[in-house]
C-alpha cells in the first residue's frame, strides 16, 4: 500500500499566501486568547489543595459542596473526574486551615454523615512551588528553542536555524492558545508535552530541510521556490506516515491511559497536527522569505592543489 | 612485482561482516536476559528491620520462622539483607499481613519502646541466577504504586540566623580582647553584621583584628555611615553555602530516622535543589499519621549523671527520685532528670583533632546564654561525668490486618556521650572520649546537631496516590501501550509489507531494549514514562519510514532493488541523525530543568532515542541484509 503511487506532485507554494493568513489568524487568535482568558492552570502552577475520592455509588456533587461550605473551604472546585462515581475537588490556598491538613479535614467532612469515601489521589502544592514552576516551564521552554537555533544553524544555516524556531514558536504558540480556548487544565504534563512538541515538530522540519539541502546541491535547473517544492513533495508519505503512527499511539493514550495522562496526549495530539502543518508551511516559507538560496548551502570552496594537471 | 598490494576484500553488497551479526546477537541477548526480570514480578514479603543501631539475630529470626511455621505460614524465602535488616516472602498477600502481625508481636513486645520495624514490602521474585547477574526489575514510581511524596523545605533564613548569632558573640569576644578593647554597636543586617564605632582608628582596628579571624568566613569592609565609621561583615558564598548544606544534610538525616520508624520498607529521602528535601512513602497510605511522624522534634540537652546511684541496683527498680536510668554506650547510667543546658543553645558541633594530643575530638558550640549556664554547670561539677542526651518523640504502632495505627508518641532519650567535665567551659568546648575515632566523632557532631534544629522544616508540596489509583494507572498504562504498539505494528505491515515486519521486530528490539536499559539504570517507571515509551514507539517507526520511504523513491527512479535498499539506508542516515539529536536536546534540557514526572518522561524519551537509533538502522539492516544479501532481487515486498 502507498498513500501516493508515484511522486507527488502538489504545488505547496502556491498556497503559501493562504498558509501566511492561516498561521496569522492561529496566532493572534491563541495570543489574545492566552492574554484575555489566560491558562487553566492546575494545581501544580496554582498551588492549593487537590482531593480525589471515590464513593460507592454515584456521588451527590451538591450534597459534598455543602459538606465543604460547613468547614468554611473557600472556593472548591467539585466535579466527577472519569466517573459519576469519582469526584476531584480542588481548593486554593485556605487562610483559617493550616494548608497541610485541609485533605485531612475535607475527608473527615466527606466521611462525617457516614458516607463510605475512598481516598484515590490527593495533593498539596504550596504557593512558592507553583510560581517557581511556571518560571522554570518559561525557562526550559526558552533554553530548548536556543540550542535547537544553535545546532541547526551549526548544521545548516542561519535561514534555516530561524526558520525552525520560527515553526517551533508557531507550533508551541498555537498549542497553548488552544488550552486557553477550550479551558483543558494546563498542568505539569501538558508543560512536558510541549516539550516533546518541540522535539517532534522539529524532527519534521530537520527532514524537509534536510531534503531541500540535498535538492539544493543536486538539482541542476530550477529556482529556489521549485526546489523547495519538490523537497517538500518527496518527503510528504513519510511526513504522513510518520505523522499517522505519532497519532495511533496518542490516541491509544487519549482514550485508554486514564485521566492523568488526559491531557499529556491531548497537547501532543494537537502539537503533532500543528507541527505536521508547520514543517510544510511556516519552515519553509520562512526560510524561503529569507531568501535562502543555493550557494548559502554550497560546501565552501577549497582550491586543491595540482588541479590544472588533472587528466583531461 | 613482489610484494603486490593485496586487494581489499570488498563485502557484496547489502551484507554483513560477521562480527556485526555477532554483536547484534550478543547485544540483543543481554538486553532479552535483563529485560527478563521484568516478567517474573514481585513476591509480597515482609521486611524485618532494626531501628537506629539494633541488629536482628539469627535466634529472632528462628523464632520468628518457628511462629509462622505453627500458624501454617511457610515464607519461601527468608534473607538476611545486611545485620539489620531481613527479608521474607510469602506466596500470597493474606501471608503477608498475618505474618507481619505475628512477627512485630515477637519482635516489639513491649508497649513502649519499638526496637524494630515490620514492614509489608514487595520483593523481586526474580530467579537467583539472574539476581547474581545482577538483574533486577524496574521500579515502580509512586504514581504506579501508591503512597505519598512530600516536598519538604528547610527554612533557611533560621539556619543564617543562628550563625549570625554566633558570629555577633565571636566579634564582641575579639573585640573586648583587643588592648585596650574596643568598643562597638552590633546590629544584624542580611546574611551578616554592621558593627558602628566611635571613631576611625577604632574602626579601623577592629577591621584588623576581624580581619585576620574571620576573613574565611565573612566578607569584611570599612564603611561610613552619617559619619559614623562602621565595618560590614557580611558571609561570603562559601561560608552561606557550607550553612545551607549543613541543614539540608542534617535534616535529611533527622527525617530518615523519623521514616525509619515509620516502618516503610523503601522509603527515598532525597535532596532536591539548594533547600528542600524529597521524601517518598511507597506503600503508606495514611497521609496524616506521616505527617505527625515526620514532624516530630528531637532535642539536645546536657544533663549531669548521678555518680551516688548505682547503676545496677537501678536496674532493679530503685531508682532515686529525680534521676533516671538510662542506656548509654558505656552501659546502664542514671542521669539526674534537671536540664543543665537544653539543645537550643547550640549554634554548631564538629568533628576535629586535639590540638596537642592529635586525638579525634568533636567540637562544640554554644550561645551567649547557653555559655553562660555551661560556666555554671562546669564550674560546680568539675571531675564529674556530664551526659549529653539525644530526646526524640518515637512513635508506637500496633499492627492489626495490615493495618498500622498509632498507640502513642513515647519519648526516647538516648546518652549519645558522657563524658568527665575536666576544666571551666562557657561557650566553645570540646568533647574527648578513650573509644572516640575520626567516624564516630563525625556521626557524633551530626547527632548534637540534630539535637540542636539548626533550621525547622515544613511541608510545601503533598501528594499521596491511593492504592486503587495506582493500580488502576498501571493497568490503563500498559494497556493504551498494548493497543498503541498493535496499531503501529498492523499499519506497518499493510503499508510496507514485508520490509513492514521488518520494521515491526525492530520495534518489538527496541521496546525489550528500553526496558533492559531502565532495568539496569534502576530508573524508576512512572505513568508519565509509559507516556514516554509510547511516544518513542510511535517515533521510532520514523526512522524505518525514512529508509523505505527512500528506497520506494530509488526504486521509482529505476534503481535496481539491491542498489535502493543500500541507498535509501545509506541517504537516509543523516537525516535520522540530525532529527534524533535535536530530540534529545529538547529531552536532555527536559530532564536537567524537571521535577518528579516531567524527569520520568525525559528519561524514557532519552533512552528510547537512543535504542531505537540502534534497532532502526543497525537491526533492520541487519534482517534486511539476511533476506535480500547476496542474492539477485528482482522485486522488493515493500
């Protein structure tokens, strides 16, 4: 089986212009979105209480929001997690309860009318934790784009090397506006799926780019745009195919691997999207707008010595 | 010609040297062998253990077995870790809660103090001739487990202030011996002291006088303040380094006692960052009882020893009255019960050698207030013998189905030295002992310190996972990995055919091989790296695309079928190269920036790169090579 039987032959650039506003809209979409709506940050960047218990029979949401209101609990979140049987509650920092115990004190509620309660799952994230995290994530997010710059102008180009980041920025903008828009809690492991976003977009790109390199160096006739193009269609089944096999498994893992990695594979399965369709487009069309041409990929040339008496 | 150059054997293509095939096979077969362990699981067993110094011997040991044996719970096995601890595994999990009981009933008869801890533990019941060889399964992380994770903080600001403390008497004794003396105002300011004189030359001899003290530890400078000339002594990186390790490290050592007591069998006590402390409780469900447990205190405090009583006749039960009998290194003391000097005026301990004799020593420091009680004690008592005393609240468990519930917080006090007062002592002293040696004098100065709570700790990040959760994250976990490898495996078998099932066993390698290498590491599985390994299953398949995407494409262009299977791996291989490199980047600066489970991810992500480097292009190759070497190929099953 093939997804194309001979090369394809698709005429990427043209839709270039369209590819622009696209990746515009994306953009300032997630970025007015991320500055309005902000994240829905969980615990870990929050800080706070989290409890998760699970009853007998269906819990009553209502009934445990009053148990909570009679210990004074200030702003809990009460909602079912994964089954009408399994509730989380989630609880800023408490001012009047030692912070330490508020689990403690929530579950003797929960318990006090005789209710049958287990608990599954329960945190507590104090306050300086949280904003270290968000500065470290922000940290780790900048020092990763930097030395992928580093090492792919090292390899490459400079074009290329801005290029790149350029589709990884794209890529990691559009994901996390996508969290603001639809409100999936943003905790540590969308963070860590971020991350992994960069690896795998950038994986794509390395491969375009790396096929538009040797095009450069071996395609006699043809200007910058056509070699591109061509790239771009010779690495299309395997940008598919890899993109197909990344996706089974995410979803494997979106639909059986239970609600803590729920929303790990929902950023992946988004970035994979995103970053599939920014190694076709936003690499390369940057890179092409910094005028990358042939001879930036020309090996240096080296005079070698003795030449003139080669063989005719 | 004679000596005619002999022609380099060229291999025909698309095979193998020998010595390649050797070492796939040799690699594969050490990764089969430590994946191995794996596969066998874990046996229930209960862990036996001695607290603080106490050994298990082999008549408790019998005795133990002997009480199992008449309840009908035979162990398979029962060894001997180290001198303190044992371990014993039982066929099913209603043994093990049985067999804890009825061991902990032996071993901790009385009600008031606990000698030893029984614990429920999991053992790996790998066989022995793949222990010897040093294999071992991976560990579970907590998430898959069960237990609780505390993030512990150690307040800083309290260790400094007890320094700057120490620091301020150390100026004003200096500067009082100076001659004639000089006279100065001490104020604590951040991380250090301002010390405002009079006048300039009083300033300006101080500074020299401090100078040749203190310039190891405090960064010295002569300033001027609305005329009034003043030196700034602030600590120097070193100096504040050396006091936030000392209170990590001594924390770190009063918490591992504290679980130790708490009778969890692998318990992590580990150092995280510049000021906190990573505490994990496999196994322990009860959140709140840990949280007594870890935040308990132990104290210090010089007491002097009752030389009128007699030790033994207090064994008996006579004790006089406002004194207690003891245990102490050099047998049974009896120690009067009034606190001559209590914990909190310590400001530091260390070990070090006698000036003059050379013999190992631990130095002592205290407070302004507390030198002052000490000149007291020292000068009514001198001769006589002064007992220092290490005071922890222990908790006391009984053990029912399993279940641990505390009874009581009993106190422990245990004569960590007694020593004889032989001269006039305030505030810097030392302690001398005839069995002292450069190991325990430092084990001693860790324990005065302890006792001392240079800086208190608290909790700032909680997390405990339920039993049922992590079962329930285990089982989901290997299942989304059965069903994401089966879909992988099937689609690259329509869509490539046979070189598909080549890419297919490829995968399969490289999953034994993730899991032998984690074995090994002793890293630990946590849910986010399963996450992790089927991330790097879905992204292995990448670099086998890449080889047949490229060969289909040589093939397009006309190439002859043996010639595109060595130019598509040939071409290829740059490309993976540099995509996996860039990878690993992002998974390396992933695991030095991360905590807890953004670390387990990166390390599966890490090690899958690099197996499936391996499997991808050198095993492929290598079965490619297999079927299609050597022969004339007319068409490729891709």
């Amino acid at each position: 089986m093939q997804i194309f039987n001979k090369e394809p032959n698709f005429d990427f650039l043209k839709l270039r212009k369209f590819a622009i506003v696209l990746s515009s809209l994306l953009i300032i979409a997630s970025i007015t979105a991320f500055f309005t709506k902000g994240l829905n940050y969980g615990l870990d960047f929050t800080g706070g209480t989290m409890v998760e218990v699970g009853y007998e029979q269906d819990a009553d949401l209502s009934k445990i929001r009053q148990q909570l209101a009679d210990i004074e609990i200030n702003g809990a979140v009460v909602q079912n997690f994964g089954s009408s049987k399994v509730v989380q509650i989630r609880m800023p920092q408490q001012d009047h309860i030692e912070n330490v115990n508020v689990s403690d004190e929530v579950l003797k509620a929960l318990r006090s009318d005789g209710s049958e309660v287990v608990k599954r799952d329960q945190s507590y994230v104090g306050p300086v934790i949280g904003e270290e995290l968000k500065e470290q994530g922000g940290l780790a997010m900048l020092v990763a784009l930097i030395c992928i710059m580093i090492y792919v102008a090292l390899r490459f180009e400079w074009k290329f090397s801005i290029g790149s980041v350029a589709a990884l920025a794209h890529d990691v903008i559009i994901v996390i506006g996508f969290f603001s828009i639809t409100e999936v809690e943003f905790d540590l492991t969308v963070l860590a799926a971020l991350l992994a976003v960069i690896g795998y977009s950038l994986n794509d790109t390395i491969v375009v780019y790396d096929r538009i390199r040797e095009n450069f160096l071996k395609m006699r006739k043809g200007n910058s745009e056509e070699v591109v193009n061509t790239s771009l269609n010779q690495t299309l089944a395997r940008t598919l195919m890899t993109s197909i096999t990344t996706l089974l498994v995410l979803l494997a893992l979106f639909f059986f691997g239970g609600q803590t990695i729920h929303s790990f594979a929902e950023a992946l399965i988004v970035g994979v999207l995103i970053g599939t369709y920014s190694s076709v487009y936003v690499a390369s069309t940057v890179a092409l707008a910094l005028g990358v041409k042939k001879e930036d990929l020309m090996p240096p040339e080296v005079k070698k010595e003795g030449e003139e008496f080669d063989m005719p | 010609m004679i000596f005619d150059q002999q022609p380099q054997r060229q291999l025909p293509l698309n095979t193998y040297p020998k010595w390649k095939y050797v070492m796939i096979v040799l690699v594969l077969a050490i990764a089969f062998l430590y994946a191995a362990p794996n596969l066998f699981g874990e046996d229930p067993a209960v862990q036996l253990s001695g607290l603080r110094d106490t050994k298990i011997s082999e008549q408790q040991v019998a005795e133990i077995e002997a009480a199992w044996q008449a309840k009908g719970l035979t162990p398979i096995a029962v060894e001997a870790q180290t001198e303190q601890k044992v371990v014993a595994r039982f066929a099913k999990n209603e043994q093990q809660l049985q067999a804890q009981e009825i061991a902990n009933k032996i071993l901790n008869p009385s009600q008031d103090a606990q000698d030893y801890v029984v614990a429920l533990n999991l053992a790996p019941a790998t066989p022995d001739w793949l222990a010897d060889l040093g294999g071992k399964p991976m560990k579970l992380g907590l998430d898959l487990r069960g237990g609780i994770h505390f993030l512990m903080q150690v307040d800083m600001e309290q260790a400094v202030k007890k320094q700057q403390e120490q620091l301020r008497r150390d100026f004003i004794d200096t500067l009082t011996s100076e001659k004639p003396s000089i006279r100065g105002r001490v104020e604590s300011v951040e991380n250090g002291l301002h010390v405002t004189f009079r006048s300039q030359e009083d300033a300006e001899r101080a500074y020299t006088a401090l100078f040749q003290r203190y310039s190891d530890r405090v960064q010295l400078e002569l300033k001027e303040t609305n005329n009034r000339p003043y030196v700034a002594a602030i600590f120097n990186q070193t100096k504040l380094q050396e006091i936030r390790d000392n209170a990590v490290s001594q924390n770190r050592l009063i918490l591992s006692n504290r679980v130790n007591s708490l009778g969890v069998a692998e318990p992590l006590i580990q150092r995280h960052g510049a000021d906190r402390i990573v505490v994990q409780l496999p196994g322990v469900q009860d959140s709140a009882l840990a949280k007594r447990v870890l935040g308990a205190t132990a104290t210090l405090e010089f007491r002097m020893v009752n030389v009128e009583a007699d030790p033994v006749a207090a064994q008996n039960g006579r004790v006089p009255p406002g004194s207690k009998l003891l245990d102490s290194d050099r047998g049974p003391l009896v120690v009067f019960d009034k606190v001559e000097v209590s914990g909190e005026h310590l400001t530091d301990a260390f070990p070090g050698f006698h000036p003059q004799t050379n013999s190992p020593i631990v130095s002592v420091r205290l407070d302004g207030e507390g030198g002052a009680r000490m000149l007291e004690t020292t000068t009514k008592n001198r001769g006589k013998p002064m007992a220092m005393i290490l005071k922890e609240s222990v908790p006391v468990f009984e053990i029912k189905d399993g279940k641990r519930t505390l009874v009581k917080s009993s106190i422990v006090e245990t004569v960590i030295s007694s020593p004889n007062i032989n001269g006039q002592f305030s505030t810097d002293f030392f302690i001398e002992g005839p069995d002292f040696t450069p190991a325990n004098t430092k084990d001693l100065a860790t324990q005065l310190r302890s006792g001392a709570l240079i800086a208190p700790t608290f909790i700032v990040e909680e997390r405990t996972i339920g039993a049922t959760l992590g079962a329930e994250n285990i089982e989901k976990g290997i299942k989304s990995v059965i069903i994401g490898f089966s879909l992988v495996l099937i689609f690259m078998l329509v869509y490539y055919k046979l070189f598909g099932l080549v890419a297919n066993v490829a995968l399969t390698l490289n999953l034994v091989l993730i899991i032998a290498v984690m074995s090994l590491m002793g890293a630990t599985l946590t849910l986010p790296g399963i996450a992790g390994i089927v991330l790097t299953v879905g992204m292995a398949v990448d670099a086998n695309v890449l080889i047949f995407e490229r060969i289909r494409e040589e093939l397009r262009d006309g190439t002859k079928p043996a010639q595109a299977i060595d130019k598509g791996y040939g071409q290829a291989l740059s490309t993976i190269a540099d995509a996996n490199i860039t990878t690993m980047i992002a998974a390396i600066i992933l695991f030095a920036i991360g905590t807890g489970p953004v670390k387990g991810f990166a390390i599966t992500l890490f090690i899958g790169i690099l197996t499936s480097m391996f499997t991808a292009i050198v095993v492929s190759r290598g079965i490619i090579n297999l079927m299609y070497g050597g022969k004339s190929v007319e068409k490729l099953s891709i």
